[in-house]
C-alpha cells in the first residue's frame, strides 16, 4: 500500500504541486532578482520558476545535493547560509524550515543574506487533525528522499510571532494555493498551507 500511496504521489501529486507552487512564486518574486533556493532538492521548482521569469537567476543550496540537479546547486550543513550578508535579493524556502530543528536559524540567515524578501511555502499546524494530516504528506513526499523528518510544524500564531521577532513584515500571505484536485484539497488542503512574503 506505501508503495502505491508513493507511486501516486511521485507520478501526478508531486508532479502538479511543483507547477502550482512556479506560478505563485513566479508571480511574487520582483524583477531582475539574484534569488537563493534553500533545500532546493533537485532544483526542479528552480527550474520552472525560472523558465516562467527568464529576468531571473536562482542557485540553490542542500543538504543532501542529488547526482543531477536542473538549476546549480551547493552543499551546506542546514544552519549556516554560506554567503556574504545580502548577497542575494530573494530568499526561498519551499517545505523546508519544518524539518530543521529550530526554524528561527535559517530563518535569521535568510535575513542576513537577503537584501529585500523572504518567500516561505509551509504548513501551519491549525485545526482537527492538522498535525497527523501534515505527518503523512511528509512522510510520503520525503521519506524514501532520506530527507530529516522532525515533523517539526507550527501553527500561524508561531510564524507570524517568529517574522515580528525578525523584524520582517508581511507584504503577502495566503492559504488558497489549489496544490492538489478538489478531492485533495478537500483532504490535504484545508489550511494546511501557506506562502508568505516577507519584507525586511
């Protein structure tokens, strides 16, 4: 049944979210940016994001850097960003900060780095079954990747503290991004998601 629940996912799932999330973020990064994909995986989303914003240049960095990868990608050790203080315009995390151990690092590092925006797609940990819900999406989409699975999820209130903390303010914010067919969405949607742009 894994195996199935996987093969589902890799081959439509995974293949429609990656086309849903390069519209949204194509759409809100600025013009003419330098932007910096952390945990990047393959560098795929990089890829469609850029084909859709030509004016654009994205690099990427993980931790586990695959044999063949769609945009550049750097080895770095999951806390410290290993770039100069604003050398990029953008900073992007797609589901990446629920599985490190405290968000609030990268999330300070993106700040350093970044001269204007940082753009986060993850999930907000609100409503009946929220946690289990996002643990199985996880499991499913990471677990044979090798990726670390602390299940590390916040709910909205612990996000929007964490950017004040930061200093960061909220210049888009939405839990409408149609990931999945309406089946799906009615399953794994809900408000389980988000995207958000940050501005320093």
């Amino acid at each position: 049944m894994q195996k199935l629940v996987e093969a589902i996912h890799g081959g439509y799932v995974h293949n429609r979210r990656v086309r849903v999330l390069s519209d949204h973020f194509a759409k809100l990064i600025p013009a003419n940016s330098r932007v910096l994909d952390v945990g990047c995986g393959d560098g795929f989303l990089s890829k469609l994001i850029q084909n859709k914003r030509p004016d654009i240049s994205i690099e990427g960095i993980d931790v586990l850097v695959r044999d063949s990868t769609h945009v550049p990608v750097q080895f770095f050790d999951g806390y410290s960003l290993p770039f100069a203080d604003n050398e990029f315009d953008v900073v992007l995390f797609v589901d990446v900060l629920h599985h490190t151990t405290d968000p609030n690092v990268l999330l300070q590092e993106a700040c350093r780095v970044s001269k204007n925006d940082v753009l986060i797609k993850d999930h907000t940990q609100d409503g009946l079954f929220a946690r289990s819900t996002i643990r199985f999406m996880d499991h499913v989409g990471n677990a044979r990747h090798g990726v670390a699975l602390p299940f590390n999820y916040w709910p909205e209130r612990d996000w929007r503290g964490a950017f004040k903390r930061l200093g960061l303010s909220i210049s888009y914010w939405t839990q409408s991004l149609q990931l999945y067919p309406w089946w799906g969405n009615w399953l794994f949607g809900r408000s389980l998601h988000f995207i958000a742009r940050l501005s320093k």
